[in-house]
C-alpha cells in the first residue's frame, strides 16, 4: 500500500479525496464510500475478482463514465467475467480494444 501510495504523490494525484482500501474486492468494496464514479478501472485477472469489483462497483458509474479492463485480453476468466456481467445486465455499448491487453468502454445508459 506505501508503494501506490507513494506513486500517487509522485504522479501529483494524491488529494483528501483519495482512499486506498486494502484487501479482497468482495470485503473491501462492500462498504466502501463510494457513492459514483466517472472511471472504473479494472485489474482484477481472475474470474471471481472481475466478477466482484463489476457487480459492486459498475452500478455507481456515472452515464457518460468510462469501464477499464486490464488483462481482458490475458486472461480467460477475466473476460468471461466481462462478458457475462455486460450479458446479464444489458450492456450493449462498443468495447474498445485499447492496447494488446485492455478493453474499455463508455457508460451509455
């Protein structure tokens, strides 16, 4: 945690609106104090992590806001947690390939 701590100030992003939360995205986001967010971003690799951090998270990104993915393109559980979640829930925006590993894309309803 000191190490992204300390990339944060050295990238200048370090502000009283930052908070770092340690641990498992199913414990951790639960009750995080989130109430919207305009960027998502997501390294969760595996199938269960993905799965977790979309369903909690997803919800409390803004129309308009953008959804990260690394490793989407890495790993087989991390996108089949995508496609699954944008499946069920409706979600029929364009995913853009962003580099060799990363999807994104914009909120649109």
């Amino acid at each position: 945690l000191d190490h992204v701590r300390s990339n944060f100030a050295r990238l200048g992003l370090l502000d009283d609106q930052v908070v770092f939360l340690k641990g498992f995205f199913s414990e951790t986001l639960v009750d995080a104090p989130i109430d919207r967010l305009a960027l998502l971003r997501l390294d969760g690799d595996l199938y269960p992590s993905t799965r977790d951090a979309l369903v909690l998270c997803y919800p409390k990104l803004t129309v308009g806001g953008f959804c990260i993915v690394d490793d989407y393109y890495s790993f087989e559980e991390c996108r089949r947690a995508v496609d699954e979640y944008r499946e069920s829930h409706g979600i029929t925006d364009e995913l853009v390939r962003i580099d060799r590993l990363s999807v994104m894309w914009r909120r649109g309803q």
